[in-house]
C-alpha cells in the first residue's frame, strides 16, 4: 500500500481483497448478506468499491472467511480506516456527475482517453472550460459555475507535481477546429493544446476526419490505469444516456486494445501539433 494512494484507489484494493477472500472461502455473496442479515445487494457494493466499509465489518467479514493470518488482516483493517478518509474531491460533491470518476482519476497512474465532441477536461483552457458550461448550463447560478471551473482547474494538477498523470489523448479533427466560445477563446485554447504536449507526461493525437469508422464512434472514453494493479483499471463511458464504468479486466483489455488501434490511425503528435499551429496561422 503507497503511502501516497487516495482513499478511492485504497476502497477499491479493499474491495478486490475481500471478494478474493470471500471466493476462497467458497461463499456468495447471498450467503454473506443473509449470515450478517444485512441488506441483499450491501455485500456486492462492498466489493464494487460504491460504499465504505467499516473496520468493523472487514474484522467480521475476515473472520467468517475464516482468514488467520495476522499481518494480512491488521493490513486490511489498517486499508479499511484509510479508505474511509474524504478526498479533495468531496468537497464539490454538489457539482459533480454521479459516480466517483473524479476521484478514480486523482489515484490513477495514467489515463488514455478518447474525445469526438469537445477537448478533454484536463486539456482545457479556462476561457474554453467557461464557454462550454456556459452553453450547457446557462440557467445555472454563477456560483455554481464558478465552482465547477474551479473543480476542473484542481483536477488539472494531475498533469504537474513530482507523480503526474501520464495522459495520452485522441481527440477527432473536429474538436479542435469547432469554435467553442469564439475565435479568440479558440486561440487561447489551441496555444494551452500546444504548451501541454511540452510536458513529458502528455501526449495528443488528432484522428483525421478522412480516417472513417472505428470502434469508439459512439462517444468519449477514458481508460484509467493503476500502479501495480492492472485488474483495477477501469474505462468510463460517458454518454447522454447516463455513465457507465467497465471494471471487468477482460473487457478493460479489449477498450485498450481499441484505443491503441486507433492511436495508429491518428496523427503522431508532431503532426498533430503541425495541424494546430497552422490554425493559429490562419
């Protein structure tokens, strides 16, 4: 356990070790929840990671698993009372989609995303970020605006600092040529894209508009990557239909493959640069 892990990516190795105890155990889950006589589905959200769970019910959950092992049980415990401690995140609960996305990508190691509409968050410029929620929620309060700026630019310090997010984005040729917020803020914008790809931790391709159909046409994609713990990664979907998180490593594997798939479809990053930087000649 790193001393510098979030408490989303601590529930969530928690979670991995208590179903791995459970199944060596031989038990189900409908077995566990009648046992403690809890509610059907609290054993299943325990080990999805959607709620906290005491120290308590980890100390009954690896006694009934019949777990002996001292050091691996003060070690679960000791993960159990961290999981339990707020992130940063938590306190914009107010403005932000349901799901714990936010705080998956604080503990993530890497992130490869997929954007057909608008640039990715943590690519996004300040006068671009306040153009696109402008327009989707103009009948918000300012200071509900402000608020959700001012998640977006934390979010943003993934990108810097002594551990930083390593972001490979794929953005279609669209989204960077839609004026969003007019000319200028489009300047603004393009010169952010290309101070971004400076860093060594940020890589951008632009898929052409002549490159046709691929796998990922039906939306955005983000692939979130963990250290040491590959069957944690997760892909988040994000839809007008609602969100969807796939945690199963098998179909993790397949949306990576995808997504590499379609990064040698793209333009490399040189040449995508090139393409930016002849919009801002224009």
């Amino acid at each position: 356990m790193a001393v510098d892990e979030g408490p989303t990516l601590r529930r969530r190795r928690l979670a991995a070790e208590l179903k791995k105890c459970r199944e060596d155990a031989g038990f189900t889950q409908e077995y566990v929840s009648r046992h403690f006589e809890w509610h059907s589905a609290k054993v299943t959200r325990i080990e999805n990671a959607r709620v906290p769970v005491t120290p308590r019910d980890v100390n009954d959950l690896l006694t009934l698993y019949r777990v002996a092992d001292s050091d691996y049980r003060d070690a679960l415990m000791t993960l159990a009372r961290l999981a339990r401690q707020r992130g940063w995140w938590t306190d914009y609960k107010d403005v932000m989609r349901p799901g714990n996305f936010v705080g998956m990508e604080a503990d993530a190691s890497s992130a490869k995303v997929w954007e057909p509409i608008v640039l990715p968050g943590l690519l996004q410029s300040e006068r671009y970020m306040r153009a696109l929620m402008g327009s989707g929620r103009s009948h918000d309060p300012q200071a509900a605006l402000e608020r959700r700026v001012e998640l977006r630019k934390t979010r943003q310090r993934r990108l810097s600092g002594p551990a930083p997010l390593q972001l490979w984005a794929i953005v279609d040729e669209s989204v960077v040529r839609r004026h969003v917020g007019g000319v200028e803020v489009m300047r603004d914008q393009w010169r952010r894209l290309i101070e971004a790809t400076e860093r060594p931790n940020v890589t951008l391709q632009i898929l052409p508009l002549d490159a046709g159909e691929h796998a990922f046409l039906g939306g955005s994609v983000a692939l979130l990557e963990f250290p040491d713990v590959a069957h944690l990664d997760v892909v988040y979907l994000e839809g007008l239909a609602g969100d969807y998180y796939e945690e199963q490593p098998a179909e993790v594997k397949r949306y990576r493959v995808e997504f590499e798939r379609l990064s040698t479809r793209a333009l490399g990053q040189d040449a995508s640069i090139g393409m930016i930087k002849r919009l801002l000649d224009d």
